[in-house]
C-alpha cells in the first residue's frame, strides 16, 4: 500500500507537473500570437510609411530641375535689379552734379546781387552827394525851386 500511495503521489506530481508545463506553453503561445499580432501592425505601418516616402521621394525627384529653373530666375532678377540700382545711382551722380552746380551759380548770383547793390548804393550816395553840392552851390531861391521840383 506503502508503494500503492508512492505511485499515486508520484502519478499526481506527474499530473501536476505536466498541468504547469501545459499552462506555461499556453502562456507563451499566448505571448507568441500576441507577437506576431503586433508584427503585423507594424509591417501595416512600415508599409503605410514605405508607400508615402516613395510619395515623397517620387515629389522631390523633380526638386533639383525646378530648384535650377528658380534659381535661374532669382539670377535674372538679380541682375535686372542691379541694372536699375546702376541706373539709379548715375541719374542721382548727374542730379547730386547738376544740385552742386546749380548751388554754385546761385552763389555767384547773390554775390553778383549784392555787389550790384553795394554799387548802386554807393552811386546813390555819389548822387546824392553831387546833388546836395550842386545845391548849396547855387544861391537859395534856385535850391528851394529844385528841392520843391524833387519833392514832386
């Protein structure tokens, strides 16, 4: 009975045993479709990622021609640019020239100006004088008859 019970117990360890090992590879298949569940998911997204780099990739192929075609046209503007800011900066020299000499003339002008007035001052002084000379030169009764003429 002693080696009845020893066979039962060791059959129950046994069964105990293979229940564990059963429950274990369940639990690693369990842990293995749970993989491959998610590589999938991934291969899905890794795909969805391929297909629009290849998107992309097939958008930027033509980059390089237009990026030429645009910089062709940046250098034109470029240089038309720098036609007109060439243009500009010789009109704004001859306007600078012409400002200058029109500055100098009319300073020779109211130099002119203000001699001719000194001088016509000086004349009228000169006048004035002879005038007053030629006055006290001729007896009274001919000075009050030519102040009274210059007067009217």
């Amino acid at each position: 009975m002693a080696q009845a019970r020893a066979g039962s117990e060791s059959l129950s360890r046994e069964a105990q045993a293979r229940s564990v090992a059963l429950h274990s590879i369940a639990g690693e298949m369990k842990s293995w479709r749970e993989r491959a569940e998610n590589a999938g998911k991934q291969i899905a997204t890794l795909k969805e990622r391929r297909d629009a780099c290849a998107g992309e990739l097939a958008a930027i192929a033509d980059a390089p021609d237009e990026i030429a075609t645009r910089r062709r046209e940046l250098a034109r503007k470029i240089d038309e640019a720098e036609a007109l800011r060439k243009s500009a900066a010789d009109r704004l020299a001859a306007a600078e020239l012409e400002l200058a000499n029109a500055d100098k003339q009319a300073r020779l002008t109211l130099e002119q100006l203000a001699e001719t007035r000194e001088a016509r001052a000086r004349a009228e002084e000169r006048l004035n004088a002879s005038r007053n000379a030629a006055l006290k030169s001729r007896p009274a009764s001919a000075r009050n008859s030519i102040a009274i003429r210059q007067m009217c």
